[in-house]
C-alpha cells in the first residue's frame, strides 16, 4: 500500500486517521511546524500526520495565569499574547529551529512539551514538563484521552502530563495544551564576571546559586565564544564571560546586584548589563546562538549534555582536548553545549560518552546519516529500556506514532 499523508482539521478526524493506519499497519511521522525534524532520529514512516490544524490560543486568563492552546500554535504566538498582558513562559523555551538552520525557526508550543525543552531559567523554574497543567490527545490506538486539567492540586493515579513531556510524539498526537504562565519581572540585571576560567566560573556559580540573592541565570562562555555575541559589553570583552542574572522589582535587582558585585569583587572585571541587553544576552544563551555562525547555521554536530553542575567545566575541558569544537556552560554548569568541528569522528560520540559519568549527552542537530548511525539519546539501561517498550507499547501499540524517533524500532 503506498503511505498517505493525512491533515486531520478535528479531534474526531484525527482518531479517525490513527485507527485508519493503525488497520492499514501504516507508521506516521508527526508534524507539528516542522522546525524540530532534525532533532532525534529520523521518523521510520513514509506517512505523514500533519497537525497544523490544532492551533491557535482558544483559552487564556491572565489573572489565573493560565492558557490553552492547540499543539501547533507558534511560540512566538504565545510569547506575544503573554506579552502583551506583561506575562511570560518561565521556562524560557528555546527556539530550536534557529539551531537546527530550519527554513521555519518558530516551532510549536506542542514541540515544545513534547521535546521537554527549557532555557537558562530551567534550574530556577523548572522545565516543561513543570507546566503543563493538561492536555487532550489521540493515542496510537486511535483513541481520543485527556489528562490535568487547568489547576495545580493533588491527584491520584498517573501523571500523564509528565508522561507526554520528551516523549517526541512517540506516545500520542496531541490536540490541545493547557499551561500555567507567570508575571514577566519589573527588571531584568546581569552581573558579568570577566576573564574567569571554567573552574572558577563553576566555583563562582555554585555560590551564586546558594546565595540569598535569588538569581535565575548562570552560565560561562569561553573568550572564542563570548566573541560571538551581539551585546557589545559581551563580545568586546576580549576575554572569558560569565553572567549572573538578577529580575524582579526594580530595589530588590539594583540590591542583588550590588551584593553580587561585591562577592565577586576578586575577579579580574565586573560589569552590569541593564535591561535591553540583559533581555538580549539571555535570548542568544536560550537559542545557543554564541556557538552558531555568522548567518545563525552551525552545520557541524550540536550537543547538549546534562552533568553535575560541579563537573561541568572540567567535562567540557576533557572533551574539547580529545575533540575540536567550541563551547559554553549555562544552567551554573549543569548544562554543557557543545559545537564540534566537522572532522570529529562520528560526531564526537565516543570521546562525549566517555566522560559522562552517569549524565545524559543528546545530540541536538547533526546529519541525517550521523543521527542513523550514532544513539541521539543517552543509551538507556536495560531495565529503563524494558520499561520504555512497555510504556510504548500501552499507548501505542502497533508503533504508529513517530517510530523510531527516539530510539530505532520504537
């Protein structure tokens, strides 16, 4: 039988389409926006699921601060609506398709649950998954479920919400998302540290981080990378940068700010960046743009890792000497983005999970071939494996939905 693409334009319809394939032993690839098709492994399915039907913002109220929006709404729709009312995502969401050198760069709030995706606030506000207070969807069975609803309480029985969050469309084609959202702060300060080497980047973030002075972003970008950046305060430093972010009231940020700079006031330069260029420098950190080139495309491999916050200037170090690249560290070095060059042997794989040490490395962006031949994922345990299976076979059965996705042959 030759695959068919299929764009459902109702809930209804959609149930309809999955049970159709689920009898037709048809594989679907989900599409939502398609900004994130090289994140993960290539779709094992020839038919594609289009849900560019499921958008729009059918409930938002500010003053309970919640929305609910089709799948296929785009970010950067959400992200103005709640703009408008002086209210933000406060897991700051990447937008992955400026990393992935997309022709679409606004992806969908749907990837975004779906991906489990967060910015540099994620160590401070948590991550998607944090925030998704419900959904309505279309399992790979062909039935139409809900979970959550649009409160934060005490529930019994399983937390799908949780479950849908990184699950990649693997699970079930999602028709609706409803979020909690919050206040966007009165200010916004970032601290800079300059000329601080890795290790006592991660030193001077750790203590940020057990301070009293509530900051919700640290990262550290080496000199070569710090260059890239479009503040001018950054990029002009002609040295390594690390930043420490402040926000809410205007007395309470100039306070922080203050305190900040003197607790750091051993290091070889200090500076502030005020609100615009605050807002900017911590957009380029979410999006990774630092590590992109000129024309905001990095074709060579782009990872992430997840470590120790403690481990994460001496891992990037020990990569980097086996391997030739560029990087920076956000979430106080718990995060490590990676740039490889081109010549690095599949994609650096092996020097990356050499070092890990019981974190995760996800390979973000690389080519179709290398995505096919190295695991994208952190290669999970037998017994995670074994439950992985279960949990797809329960809600998809007949492996329709996104197969192969995540890992080959699931």
């Amino acid at each position: 039988m030759t695959a068919q693409d299929f764009k459902p334009a109702s809930e209804e319809h959609l149930a309809e389409v999955v049970a159709f394939a689920v009898a037709a032993q048809q594989p679907l690839e989900l599409i939502g926006r398609g900004s994130k098709r090289g994140f993960g492994r290539a779709t094992q399915a020839a038919g594609q699921l289009d849900l560019s039907g499921f958008s729009g913002i059918s409930m938002y109220e500010p003053d309970e601060l919640v929305m609910t929006a089709g799948p296929a709404t785009p970010l950067a729709e959400i992200e103005a609506a709640l703009a408008a009312e002086n209210q933000e995502l406060a897991f700051e969401p990447p937008h992955m398709g400026h990393m992935q050198a997309n022709a679409v760069t606004d992806g969908s709030i749907g990837g975004v649950f779906a991906c489990n995706l967060a910015g540099p606030r994620r160590f401070k506000a948590g991550s998607a998954r944090d925030h998704l207070l419900g959904f309505r969807g279309v399992s790979g069975r062909g039935e139409v479920f809900k979970s959550g609803g649009r409160v934060v309480k005490n529930v019994t029985g399983y937390d799908l919400c949780k479950l849908m969050c990184g699950s990649f469309g693997t699970l079930a084609a999602l028709t609706e998302v409803t979020f909690k959202v919050l206040p966007r702060a009165e200010k916004i300060w970032t601290v800079l540290a300059f000329g601080l080497t890795a290790g006592e980047a991660v030193q001077a973030m750790a203590a940020a981080a057990g301070s009293p002075h509530d900051v919700t972003g640290l990262c550290h970008l080496p000199e070569a990378v710090a260059a890239r950046s479009s503040v001018d305060f950054v990029s002009g430093a002609a040295a390594s940068v690390t930043a420490f972010r402040v926000e809410g009231p205007a007395p309470s940020v100039v306070h922080r700010a203050a305190a900040l700079q003197a607790t750091l006031g051993t290091a070889p330069g200090i500076e502030v960046l005020h609100s615009h260029r605050s807002v900017t420098f911590w957009r380029e950190v979410r999006d990774v743009a630092p590590l992109l080139d000129s024309e905001g495309t990095f074709g060579n491999p782009l990872w992430r890792l997840s470590v120790t916050p403690t481990r994460g200037g001496q891992t990037m170090h020990d990569i980097l000497e086996q391997v030739s690249g560029r990087g920076m560290l956000d979430w106080a070095g718990g995060q490590i983005w990676l740039g490889l060059d081109a010549g690095a042997e599949d994609g650096g794989v092996a020097p990356i999970r050499a070092v890990m040490d019981g974190g995760h490395a996800t390979l973000i962006r690389g080519a179709a071939d290398l995505r096919a031949r190295v695991p994208v994922f952190q290669p999970q345990s037998a017994p995670l494996a074994a439950l992985t299976q279960r949990i797809k076979d329960g809600f998809d059965p007949k492996g329709i939905l996104n197969p192969g996705r995540m890992v080959e042959g699931v």
